[in-house]
C-alpha cells in the first residue's frame, strides 16, 4: 500500500521528484529558494544511526556498488560528519554535546538560508532528557527561525523493544516554525510571566488530551519553545543571556506544580512533603524504570529535593548512571519503622497489608499521624500512576479495597477520620 502510494504521488508530481546527497550542514540550494521544509533531525544520543546503517550498507554495497559507485566508495558508512552525540575514546562527552549542537545550530541556519520569506519549517524532535532539548532549543535559538507552534504526537508504539523496561517516550514534537522577524530582546522576568499564562493554557489541553508522564513533560518543553523561541535573545536584568538550561528549569518547576495538583485532584497537594511529591511524580513520569541520573536529579531538584543527599538513604538507589525507586516489596520492613515520611508510612502499611497485619495497619497510621484522607488519596493517586503489570500495583489495589473497613473501624474508636471519597 506505501509502495502503491508513493508510485502515485512520483507518478503525477509536477515536476517530477528529485532526490540529491548533500550535508545538512551546507545544502546545495540557493538562498530563498523552498517554501517549505520538513525535517527529522537525530535524536541526540539516541540511537547510533550509522552503525546500524553498517549492517544493510554492506548488503546494499554488494547488490548496487557498480550502479552507485560514488554512494559506496567507502568501506562502512562514512562517521566523521554525523550529527549525533557520540563519545569515543578521543571525544569526551563535553565535546560530542557541543559538536552536536554546533553541527545542528548550523543545519537549522541553512533551513533558515534557504527558506523563502514567511516560508515554513517542520522539526521532528522526541528525546526523554531535558538535556538532549537543551542542545536543539539552543540550536534553534540560534538559526534566526522562529517557533509559532509545537504539537506533541503520539508516534512509537508502546510494545517496542526499546519501550520495555525503560522510560522510553510515546509522543514525539512536531515543532512548527517559520523565517521570519524576531521580536527584540525579552526580559527573563516578564517572558517568565509570559510562559507561565501561556502553559497554564496548554497544559490544560494536553492533559485533556490524555497525554501523560514523561510525555506530558517533554510536550510542555515543546510549547514553551513558542514563547521563548520568538525573541532573538532572552536576558536578566543583570546582562546575563538565557540559555535553554535555565528556561527549561523554570518551565519544569511550572510543570511539576501542575502535574501534582491534576493527579491529586487539587486537594492535598500542600500538604505533601518534597520527598513524597518527588516519589509521586517519579512514579507518574517513569513508571518503575530506571532513569539516567541527571534527568532523575532535575525532576527532585523541581520539587526541592538533593538527589545526592537521598539516594542509597531512601528509596533512591543510584546504580552507575543510573536513578531507580523501590517499591515498597523491595523495601526492609524494620528500616521503615520509626519514619513519619509519607512514601515510607506508606510502604510500611502495604508491606503489612500482604502480611495480613491489619492492626497494626491502624496503629501505624495513628502513631504517625497519616490517618487521614491525605494517605489514602495518595495511595491511590500513586496506584493510577503504575501499569497493571507492576507488583507495587496490585499491592496498593488489594490495600485499597480494604480501605473502608480500616476506615470505618479507625473512626469508630474515635480518630475523627473525615470521610473518604470513594
């Protein structure tokens, strides 16, 4: 059927289709020249394109060397000029980060060059770190386009390899943007202000939309990108430049807030402690995967949590690279006793539910103080967080559906308990 359509669309293209091998980095059209242009840039670090490409050059060397000799003149497929994040033994990570950017500021200048005026150009971007959009928002910044749009859409399937057991996106970024004049210089006070009226907007129709988790967060980078993407630079009052670092920071604290008010349902959210909300919005991000380090570490620092002085204390493990949370199952009983932390009281009664330990269910609660509505709307916002296939899951289920009997016994011994919606 693909093959059948694209047979039809060369078939009655006027004029006919032309394909052309060039560097993005230096393209061989004129200034001014298309009127539209869509494009989907590496992805970071994501995926080694070139050694993969390996594989089928190989194959293809063989069957089409003598028809395309220039296209196989190489042995492998040629590396020294790809746009990816890639460290070697001779390139540090410092130096891959800045070669990608400057590679890719470059691309986006020559999209830029040959655009007619008001033309339009469509970027295709998902990466799960901040940091990976910090290196394509700066890129951008720097081109001269500006962003007048961005939608989130939902191209992976969730039953790749790639999606299973990791913290994998679903969506990615259809950035929209256009050559045209940029607004002088914005003040980082007032385009703060500025970005915070605009995602309250948004982030009311992406969480509409069901987007959620890590996708809710990386949709919101992309509609920020709209605001700041339209100045040709950003500043402090002190002359300091802004830098997609430090937006990005601001747009997570806006959406970190948000994204706790809607899974609590506005209720209880003032009263959690930073380390509980980190747990929270951890689950509801990630799942149970595992996360790269500096990625968990901006997630706590939005809730006002030292990643470094909690892992390996808590139910932050830190393994290589790597950030993961425990589950109450992977959790020690005896180590959660004497904690008043919601996250723990809580996996300290789950731990004692799959016990059968009922009383002591209701004595924990009480002496801790988290007899109340604020623990069992927790539980359960944390339960809708987590994939039906995940042990922490079934357990904060079957705690659940006991709940009213635990309830209805602690408010007839007096806990003056409010009521629970059920």
């Amino acid at each position: 059927m693909i093959l059948g359509a694209l047979t039809n669309i060369i078939k009655n293209a006027t004029p006919a289709a032309c394909t052309f091998q060039a560097s993005a980095t230096d393209l061989p059209f004129p200034d001014s020249y298309f009127d539209a242009i869509f494009t989907d840039p590496p992805y970071y670090d994501n995926v080694p394109y070139s050694y993969l490409s390996d594989f089928f050059y190989v194959w293809l060397k063989r069957a089409l060397g003598d028809v395309h000799p220039k296209l196989f003149s190489t042995p492998l497929t040629p590396k020294s000029k790809e746009i990816v994040a890639y460290t070697t033994i001779e390139k540090s990570w410092n130096e891959a980060k800045q070669r990608f950017e400057g590679m890719l500021r470059q691309s986006f200048k020559e999209i830029n060059r040959i655009l007619k005026p008001n033309g339009i150009a469509v970027i295709v971007y998902a990466h799960k770190t901040t940091m990976g959009w910090e290196a394509v928002i700066n890129a951008l910044l720097d081109s001269g386009l500006v962003i007048t749009a961005s939608w989130p859409i939902n191209t992976e399937m969730k039953a790749r390899l790639r999606a299973k057991e990791s913290a994998s996106l679903a969506s990615s970024i259809y950035i929209v943007a256009r050559k045209t004049q940029r607004q002088p210089t914005g003040w980082f006070s007032e385009v703060k202000e500025e970005l915070k009226k605009h995602l309250n907007e948004k982030l009311d129709k992406l969480w509409g939309e069901g987007i959620g988790g890590a996708d809710f967060f990386i949709a919101a980078i992309g509609s920020a990108i709209e605001v700041f993407g339209k100045y040709e630079k950003v500043m402090d009052y002190e002359g300091n430049v802004i830098r997609a670092e430090r937006l990005l920071d601001y747009v997570r604290q806006l959406v970190t807030d948000y994204a706790v008010r809607k899974i609590l349902r506005d209720g209880i959210a003032g009263q959690l402690s930073p380390l509980s909300r980190f747990y929270l919005l951890y689950r509801w991000s990630y799942g149970t995967a595992r996360v790269h380090f500096d990625e968990a570490r901006k997630l706590a620092q939005s809730v006002g949590v030292d990643l470094e002085r909690v892992w390996n204390r808590t139910f932050v493990r830190k393994e290589k690279e790597y950030i993961y949370v425990l589950g109450p199952h992977e959790r020690d009983l005896s180590e959660l006793e004497g904690s008043s932390e919601l996250v723990d009281v809580l996996h300290r009664v789950l731990l004692l539910w799959q016990r059968g330990q009922r009383e002591e269910i209701k004595e924990v609660l009480k002496g801790t103080g988290w007899f109340s509505d604020t623990f069992f709307r927790y539980a359960q916002a944390i339960s809708e967080c987590l994939p039906e296939s995940s042990r922490e899951k079934r357990l904060l289920d079957g705690f659940l559906t006991g709940r009213e009997r635990i309830i209805s016994e602690g408010r007839g011994e007096g806990s003056g308990l409010s009521e629970f919606l059920h």
